[in-house]
C-alpha cells in the first residue's frame, strides 16, 4: 500500500459490514451486533457458524453432505456424544436406530 500513488483506490469489497461504534455499545448484544455479524460471516464463507448441541450434530449426520463447523469439530472429533441406555431409547423412538433387543 505505501509504494501506490497516494490517489490509488483501494479495491473494491465483495462485502461490507457496517456497524456502530461508541463507548455505550454493548458488543455482546444477541440481536443488535452478534447475530447480524454471524450471518454477515455465514454470508461470506457460505457456511453455517451456529453452534449445535450433540444431538442436533448426530441427526445432521445421517441428514446432510457436509457438517456445520461446530459439528465437525466438537461432534465428529468423538468429543460430543456419550452413549446412555436414555439415548439410545430416543434413538430408537424417534426412528434414527433400530431396536434389536
């Protein structure tokens, strides 16, 4: 950047993310910051970025091609899902297992 002429224009984003800035601001506000900057980055990656509980990354699993990034790397790295007698009952109930017993 320092060896253009200095009336260069910058490139042109693919996209822009605008957001409000002062010392009041709450950054941790679901609806007002975090959320439409989480679709913003969805938006740019084409990817999902919510995070999901074990159960929800197991049935999306069986369901989809790819897994959302919170599932690949919680879920599918054997650190999500612990195996009890209750969830292989609701496995079995909701039709995702096969009951041999």
């Amino acid at each position: 950047m320092r060896l253009h002429h200095p009336d260069w224009p910058l490139p042109r984003p693919d996209a822009i993310h605008h957001i409000v800035e002062d010392f009041l601001t709450d950054w941790t506000a679901p609806n007002a910051h975090v959320l439409p900057l989480r679709r913003f980055l969805e938006n740019c990656l084409s990817t999902d970025l919510r995070n999901f509980f074990a159960e929800s990354c197991f049935l999306f699993a069986f369901t989809h091609q790819k897994l959302p990034p919170s599932c690949q790397q919680g879920y599918a790295r054997m650190q999500g899902l612990v195996g009890s007698q209750e969830l292989r009952h609701h496995a079995v109930q909701s039709g995702l297992l096969q009951d041999y017993t």
